[in-house]
C-alpha cells in the first residue's frame, strides 16, 4: 500500500510503495500510481515519479516515490548527480 513518508526530502512530500523483488517484472510503477488517481489521464502529469533500487532485510526490491510536482521542483531533486555509478 501507497504510505506517505514522516519526513521531506529534498523538499518533497512523497508517498512510498514497496516493490520485492531483483527487478521490476510485471510491476508498472506508472498504473500503480494511475490506479491511486481520480482521473489519471489529466492527473498523471501534475505527479513526480521516481523508483530507487533498495536492499530490504528480506532481499532486494524498490521504493516508488510520488508527489504532486510543484512548479521548479521535479522527481529528479532527489538524484544523486555527484555518484560515480552513473558516470
């Protein structure tokens, strides 16, 4: 289930899910987040989205982060430009 998170990062107030598993599969993080929404077809571009690889105590996974994006403020606020990995 979709949970908010206690605390802001980099400014955003997300709503988490947790995803098991080593890869995504058949999970798309854009229908779970279009299945949480009134009208996803206008809703779905006022939502930051972002999936982060995650080791959990009982084997890896994902968290999906979303919020309603604010204006100058995207999901990609909480990337880490500076990680030699993505170099």
């Amino acid at each position: 289930d979709w949970t908010p998170l206690p605390d802001t990062i980099a400014g955003h107030q997300f709503t988490a899910l947790r995803v098991k598993g080593e890869t995504l599969g058949d999970f798309n993080p854009f229908l779970a987040l279009a299945k949480t929404l009134k009208d996803p077809a206008k809703e779905m571009g006022d939502h930051n989205l972002v999936v982060v690889g995650a080791d959990f105590a009982d084997g890896p996974g994902f968290i999906v982060l979303t919020d309603v994006a604010r204006p100058g403020m995207g999901g990609e606020d909480v990337q880490d430009h500076s990680c030699t990995i993505s170099h």
